[in-house]
C-alpha cells in the first residue's frame, strides 16, 4: 500500500505550532510579525494566492499587509515601495508575487528586498547561503517539500534523488537542500534526454515542471518517494475543469511507496512554509533566540520507510 502524503494535515499542524509561536512573541516581546504582499497587475490566479496568503496570516495572529500596483507599475516604482517597507517596523517579510509583468526585471526587485525580510529566500543572500550551507531563508516550497520528504523517510543519506525542473523558485534550491541531506542530486530539465531512464533511478523524485502529468507512473521506480509540485488546470471532455499535478497520479501511486496528491499535497506546505519564514524573520530582526523558528520546522513522522 502506498502512502498517501497529507500535505494539508501537515500544514494544519505547522499552522498550529507557528501559531504558538507567534502567541509567545507576542507575549515576551511585544511583537505582532507582519507580512507585506506585493501583487503587480490582476493575475487572477495571484490574486487567488495572494488572498489565501493573507488570510493564512491572520489566523496565526500574523498581520497582513497587501500591496496592488498597476500592471503598468514600472520597476523603479515597484522598487521604492520595496525600499519603503523595508524601513517599516511593522513589516518583517516582504513577498513580491510572481511572475511579474515582462517589463519589470525580476532578479532587479527580488535584491531589492531587505535580506533579513526576504521570506520567498530567493535574494541572492540567502539562495547563498543556501547554496554554502549557511543559515539563512529557504525558499518555502521547497522548504515544505523537505518536510514531507521527511515525514516518510528520517535519513535521506545516499539516495538518489531526481528534481525536474531548475527554476530559482523550487527546482533549484530544492537541489540543495537534498544535497544538504546527503542525497546523490540530478536536476533535469526541458533538454533532458533521459528522462524517464533517470526517474526509474531515482528514489525521491520532486517534480516541478508545469506540464500537466507529464510524470508517468511506468517511470516511477518501485518504492519511491514521489512529491509533486505542479497545480495544473485541466479541461475534461465534459466540458469540467479538474486540477491535476505533474505527475500521472493514479498511475505512480502503482508504483510509489509514497506520494502528494494534487490538490492537498504541496500546495498547503507553501504557505504554512510562507508564515514559519515570516516568523523567522520577526526573530532574526529582534534578535529574538531563534530555537522558536527553527524547532517547529519539523512535521510528525507518520510511517518510516526504508527503501
Ligand atoms: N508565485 C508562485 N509561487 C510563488 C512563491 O512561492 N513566491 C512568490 N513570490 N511568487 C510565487
């Protein structure tokens, strides 16, 4: 039987433990930490993130501040309200919503972010200090996606461990922080020719690629951790939608001792991540001692498997 990840039960309990955390922050030091959103233009799935993200804040007794500009905002100004928040108090991370318009240069506004309140962890700071083994804001899909792959197997050491895809937003860093658990790392990408020769190799497979099951579930070596990163809409011939991940999900489940279900999987961990680093950052900038931030970066470990 395979295990099916719960990533929205996972979320609820992090939420939870973030929660505590902020109630004891707020009681020691008087801080209330404060998450600033950026969203550039009305994207209506940004705008559908953007909201759920606010939300997600306030029910951990966070406080939210949301941002709308234009979608003809230019970058110098997109730039000067990330410099503003940055001098702000109240704000302690700051998110810029992605992708941003094509005429606004994405890595330009990214390093505009105050480092400390970066909690995407994509300034090239803290991708750094990621990539040199340094403490710093890990990026939060990834982030959750580590946690999940830790709810099902403690020692990650010598695996094999396929990512698909290489963006700066999960494929990436994700690749890093498998290589910090030991793994043997392949990242493979739109060029890749032996794709499905290198997911039979693969014992953790993270799939980040966009394109609607894409993954086949032939491909997934027997016992395999498979987390899928994908939230693609889909049209069915009836004329409904369905929202399916990158990876043939009923077929990999043959073959995988474990794997994330699209909706309920990685999306939740997202977001739970999002707040946890928000936090983080609240104590980095007071010089809070952070055993509070770190600690709670750790989900209960349902089954154990060996493979
Ligand atoms: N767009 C989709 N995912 C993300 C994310 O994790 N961070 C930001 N800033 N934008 C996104």
């Amino acid at each position: 039987m395979s295990i099916i990840i719960d990533g929205k039960a996972y979320a609820a309990e992090l939420r939870g433990q973030i929660k505590a955390g902020v109630e004891e922050i707020k009681g020691k030091h008087s801080i209330t930490p404060g998450l600033a959103v950026i969203l550039v233009g009305n994207d209506p799935a940004s705008e559908v993130y953007v909201g759920n993200k606010g939300k997600m804040c306030r029910e951990v007794g966070m406080e939210a501040f949301d941002f709308r500009m234009l979608a003809d905002t230019t970058e110098s100004q997109l730039i000067a309200k990330i410099k503003e928040l940055g001098q702000d108090k109240k704000v302690n991370g700051i998110l810029v919503q992605l992708p941003l318009p094509k005429h606004i240069n994405e890595s330009a506004v990214i390093n505009a972010i105050d480092p400390l309140k970066d909690v995407d962890g994509l300034h090239a700071i803290n991708a750094g200090k990621l990539a040199t083994g340094q403490d710093g804001i890990v990026p939060c899909t990834p982030l959750g996606c580590l946690m999940l792959i830790k709810s099902v197997a403690r020692d990650l050491s010598g695996k094999n461990a396929l990512i698909i895809g290489r963006s700066n937003l999960v494929g990436k860093p994700m690749a890093q922080l498998l290589l910090r658990e030991s793994c043997t790392v392949t990242i493979s990408h739109s060029r890749t020719k032996n794709l499905p020769e290198l997911c039979r190799n693969a014992n953790i497979v993270v799939a980040a690629t966009g394109k609607p099951e894409m993954i086949k579930g032939e491909w997934i070596r027997s016992g395999a951790i498979v987390i899928d990163v994908g939230i693609n809409r889909i049209h069915l011939s009836d004329g409904s939608t369905k929202l399916v991940g990158d990876v043939a999900y009923a077929e990999a489940l043959q073959n995988a001792k474990a794997i994330t279900p699209v909706p309920g999987g990685v999306g939740p961990m997202t977001i739970a991540c999002l707040l946890a680093n928000t936090l983080k950052a609240a104590c980095l900038q007071h010089n809070i001692e952070n055993d509070l931030a770190s600690g709670f970066l750790s989900i209960s470990n349902v089954e154990q498997i060996n493979n």
